[in-house]
C-alpha cells in the first residue's frame, strides 16, 4: 500500500509524502485489525489549497477510538497519531453498510511540488 501510495503521489515533496503514508498506514492497519473482510482505500491530491485526502472504507459498525498505552505498550497510539497528522478526519457512515474513515493532510504550495 505505501509503494501504491508513492506512486499515486509524485508530485508531494520527501516530508509531505511521508506525513501521508504514515496516516495512510495506520488507517488501513486499524481497518485491517478491526473490522472483518477487506478495505478498499482512496488516496487523492487537490493542488489549490494543497491538500491530500486519504479515506478507507471498511465493514466494521464501529468507530476507531483513541487507545491508552503506555511506553511499554507497542499498540493503541494510532489515532493519536492520525490526529496529530491531520488537519481533519473522522468517520461516515456508508449506505451499503460499514464506514469510510478518512483524513485531510494539509500543506503548503512549496511542498505540493506543483
């Protein structure tokens, strides 16, 4: 998925792109670990203002939540981590049944490699 993602995206720059696959991953990670059957993901640029969106589409009925960890822990930080990333997300529900869960990265025009 983060080889399809860099592909998708050749126009954001080195640190934008790793924001976004970062925030992609832990999206379909947490669909894949929570929810049964397969997640579809959409991954899409819009230049002006600079912004990627990333949303993943799985059958769980559930929406993710914030985990606590703790240091020693080595789960339960990747909505924390989707949040701090993103200017924006959250979860829809689909009419077909389950939820598109989604994040908006921000970034400026030096870094859209327009």
């Amino acid at each position: 998925m983060r080889r399809w993602v860099t592909r998708v995206l050749p126009e954001l720059d080195e640190d934008h792109l790793s924001d976004v696959l970062l925030v992609a991953t832990e999206l379909v990670s947490n669909g894949f670990d929570h929810a049964p059957g397969p997640a579809l993901v959409r991954v899409f640029h819009a230049p002006d203002p600079c912004r990627v969106y990333v949303e993943v589409d799985v059958t769980s009925e559930f929406p993710p939540v914030s985990g606590r960890s703790s240091i020693a822990d080595t789960r339960g930080r990747g909505v924390a981590m989707v949040a701090v990333y993103s200017g924006d997300r959250g979860v829809r529900r689909r009419a077909e049944g389950g939820e598109t869960v989604w994040a908006v990265l921000a970034c400026d025009s030096s870094t859209c490699g327009r």
